[in-house]
C-alpha cells in the first residue's frame, strides 16, 4: 500500500522536528505539502495513473481545508509520537 498524505506529513515534521520547535516543524511540514502533491501529481500524470492523481487530490483537499483546531490535534499528535520515538531511541539495548 502506497503511503498516505497524512503519513508523509508526519514524515516531513519528523524530519523537521530534528532541527526546530514543535510549531515551526508543522508550520514548515504543511508547506512543503503542495510541492510535494505536484511533484507526485506530475509523476503520475507521466505514467497516465489518473486514479492515482484523484486519491492524492482527494487526500490533499481534505485536509488542507479541515478547521485549525483539527491541525493542532494532528500537531499534538506527532509531537508526541516524536517524543516516544525519540525515546524509545535513547533506550539502552538490553
């Protein structure tokens, strides 16, 4: 199964996470959305994947116009899930 937007959001403030707070992290990682559904869009247009184009545009539309409250959960959601990672790194190897 192809990973969803959701999760490649995640991925990106993961990423970003690594260098900012918690709020430029998920400011930075909705950004980078739109370019990365463009670029993912224009490979599936060049290998005629029209369903494919219609279930990221659906995906992207969803929540990108979901109410604010809805983005600080999902922000709440991968801070924390950061932090248990990050934790579960530091964890010495028994």
């Amino acid at each position: 199964m192809e990973e969803t937007l959701i999760e490649k959001l995640k991925q990106f403030y993961f990423d970003y996470r690594q260098t900012a707070d918690p709020e430029e992290s998920f400011s930075l990682a909705m950004q980078t959305m739109p370019h990365f559904v463009l670029h993912t869009a224009g490979h599936m247009a060049d290998e005629n994947d029209l369903e494919g184009i219609r279930s990221i545009i659906r995906q992207y539309e969803e929540f990108s116009i979901a109410p604010e409250g809805s983005n600080d959960s999902v922000q709440e959601r991968f801070e924390n899930e950061f932090r248990e990672a990050r934790r579960k790194s530091l964890e010495p190897v028994q």
